[in-house]
C-alpha cells in the first residue's frame, strides 16, 4: 500500500504565461466571484485560508507581471512556487505556442537545480471560442511529463475557474498521473 504523507503545510501557487492571456482577470475572479472590467497589471498575493480551501490546506496566490517585475524576480518566483499555472489564451495561438517555445523550457531551465514543480495548464479564455484545444494540450502533457492535469475555463464567465485553483492544490498535495477536465459547467 502506497501511503502518500502529507508534508506541505501550505500550497503556493503561481501564475506565468504571456501578456494578455488573463493571469490577473484569473485570480480576481476567483476571489470575488466576478469578472473585474478593470485590472491591475498584477495582483497583489492572494492568501486564502485552509477553511475554505477544498483540500483545506491554506493557499498563497502570485500573479506574474512583466512590466512589474523583472526576469530575475520570476525565477525567484518559479522556485519559491509549489505548483505553477502556465497560462493560455484559447483565442490566440501563438499564446499556446509559447507554451512549449518558451514557458515549459524556462520553468525547466529555472527549476533545473532545485525541485521538481508540477504544472497546470490552464487554457483561459473558453467564453471566446467554440471549440476545445484540448488536443494541443494532450501534446504537450505527453512531451512535458510536469504537466499534471489541463483546464480550460473562462475568467468572464467563471467557468472552471475554481476547478483550476483546486487542481493546482490537488496537483502538490495529491501528485498522480495526468488528468484534465475540458467539460463545461453550467
Ligand atoms: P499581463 O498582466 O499584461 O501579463 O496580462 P494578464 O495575463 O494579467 O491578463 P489580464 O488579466 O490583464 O487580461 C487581459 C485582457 O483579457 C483584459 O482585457 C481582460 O478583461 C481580458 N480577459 C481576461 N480573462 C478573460 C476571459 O476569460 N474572457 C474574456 N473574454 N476576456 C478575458
Ligand atoms: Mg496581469
């Protein structure tokens, strides 16, 4: 029998990705449950209490901002994370390209001496489209083992925006194979 001990007394969870894709609308969402018109260019460091965490583990939230910060401060950031979201935009390609041009090599780069990460990949922006890029996604998981589960959502409408903060807790504290949920809810 395989007993997984519980060594995280806290979940640190941070959001990298291109400019524009929703990092901060992702974060502000989830923590007044509506979509913010306007945004910050980063959000300050969400803290959200083990109570009303689903694994009940408490949850520290980083946004990632490029004209904020510089990219030493990001690397400081990858390796201070405990799970990172890679985050895309599902109406513009070349943000999910960066993906794996730029965002999976660095986080590997970065993280290379320290700590194995792993990773949500998080395809914001469902409200805009109509289709689902979940193959894309199963690429990339299958060439970057870190990826442990995919979530497509919607920071507008809300859509899957707790579910992707509930994989990031559940990718640190319960590592397993890869999953993803593309299922809309209602
Ligand atoms: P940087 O801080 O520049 O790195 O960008 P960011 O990743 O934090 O994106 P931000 O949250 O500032 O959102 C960029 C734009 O996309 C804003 O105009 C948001 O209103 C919009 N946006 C964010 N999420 C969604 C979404 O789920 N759906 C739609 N339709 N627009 C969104
Ligand atoms: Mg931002």
């Amino acid at each position: 029998m395989v007993v997984h001990h519980n060594l995280h007394r806290n979940v640190r969870i941070l959001l990298v990705g291109d400019r524009g894709v929703g990092k901060t609308s992702l974060i502000l969402s989830l923590v007044s449950e509506e979509f913010p018109e306007d945004v910050p260019p980063k959000s300050e460091e969400i803290t959200i209490p083990a109570d009303v965490t689903p694994e009940l583990v408490p949850t520290n939230i980083v946004d990632y901002s490029a004209v904020e910060q510089s990219d030493i401060q990001l690397a400081e950031e990858v390796q201070r994370a405990n799970v990172i979201c890679v985050v895309y935009s599902m109406d513009d390609d070349d943000t999910m390209d960066r993906v794996t041009s730029y965002w999976l090599p660095f986080l590997r780069e970065t993280l290379s001496h320290t700590h194995r990460c792993p990773v949500v990949l998080v395809g914001n922006k469902l409200d805009l489209v109509d289709y689902s890029t979940v193959d894309a996604a199963m690429e990339i998981m299958n060439e970057y083992k870190e990826v442990e589960s995919f979530v497509e959502c919607s920071a507008k409408t809300l859509n899957n925006i707790s579910e992707m903060f509930y994989y990031a807790q559940k990718a640190v504290l319960h590592p397993t194979g890869p999953l993803y949920i593309t299922d809309q809810q209602d």
